[in-house]
C-alpha cells in the first residue's frame, strides 16, 4: 500500500473559513464527484471597479436551524455553465478567494449558487481538493481543526 505523506487528510464534512470574504465557522461537504466548488449566495449583481469585473453578493453561511450572512464583494473570474445534481445547466458567476481548511489556506474558485435546498451552504470540489493537496477519508468527518480568522472589513468582505 502506498502512502503519501505530503497530503492532507480531510473527512467528508469539514470546518472551513473564507478569510477574504470574513466568513468563519463554514460547514463544507466534500464533494470528489463535483469538479467546481460551490458557495450559496443570493442577491448576485455584477458591478465594476477600477476597471475590473466584480460580483456582490449575499453568502448564506448557517444553517436551516441557525441563518446567517453576509454581504460580500469579489473580483469576477469568470461565467460558467455548470449542470447541477438535478442535471439542469444553469449560467453562474465564478470568483475565486482563499480558503482556510485546517491550517491550510489557498486560493479556490467558486461558482456562486442557491444552495437553499441543500443542507450543506459550501461544496468543495475536487479541483479546490487537488490545488490543496487534500485526500478524502469518506469514513470520517470534521478531522482538521476548525480555522479561526478575524472577520474582514476590507473591500471583498463587506459587513
């Protein structure tokens, strides 16, 4: 059996955080058969600054149980056309901002997404998997510690 001692082993639910974005205390579901990671966010309008594409947005971090969120800016990456669990393509807005999973952090794109139906309000991809260099134990959950990061007041993190 082979083993790899530079990888990170994260369960099927983990604690995240999305420093940029001010966001702490994130339930994720690791998702391998998603290729894009997935933040549900209503509320979405493109605007521009400097020139640049940008996206506002309302991301839903709580639960059913206990709601919660935040208005937040980020760059515009790009538009997709991704086919959601159900199989419907549908047009959404990516933005990329790093990602906190265990002591990790590094940039991860995220199509921005109702995921009011879905008990999980964040999705990890693979690809966001891969770039962190994580591997998935699908017996386990909520391995890595939870990350703490102060809530932002900058630009991309609006209150």
């Amino acid at each position: 059996m082979k083993t790899f001692d530079h990888l990170t082993v994260v369960g099927l639910r983990e604690w995240v955080a999305l420093p940029n974005l001010g966001v702490a205390g994130l339930r994720a579901k690791i998702d391998t058969g998603a290729s894009t990671s997935s933040l549900h966010a209503t509320d979405i309008e493109p605007f521009e600054r400097d020139g640049e594409q940008w996206v506002r947005f309302t991301a839903h971090l709580g639960t059913v149980v206990q709601l919660r969120h935040r208005r937040c800016e980020a760059p515009l990456v790009t538009m997709k056309s991704i086919k959601s669990s159900n199989g419907q393509a549908q047009k959404r807005y990516v933005v990329s901002t790093t990602l906190a999973l265990g002591d990790r952090v590094w940039p991860v794109e995220f199509t921005l997404a109702c995921r009011k139906s879905m008990r999980y309000r964040l999705l990890l991809g693979s690809k966001a998997l891969i770039d962190g260099q994580l591997v998935v134990n699908p017996g386990i959950k909520y391995v890595q510690d939870k990350p703490v990061f102060p809530v932002s007041t900058s630009s991309t993190g609006v209150a």
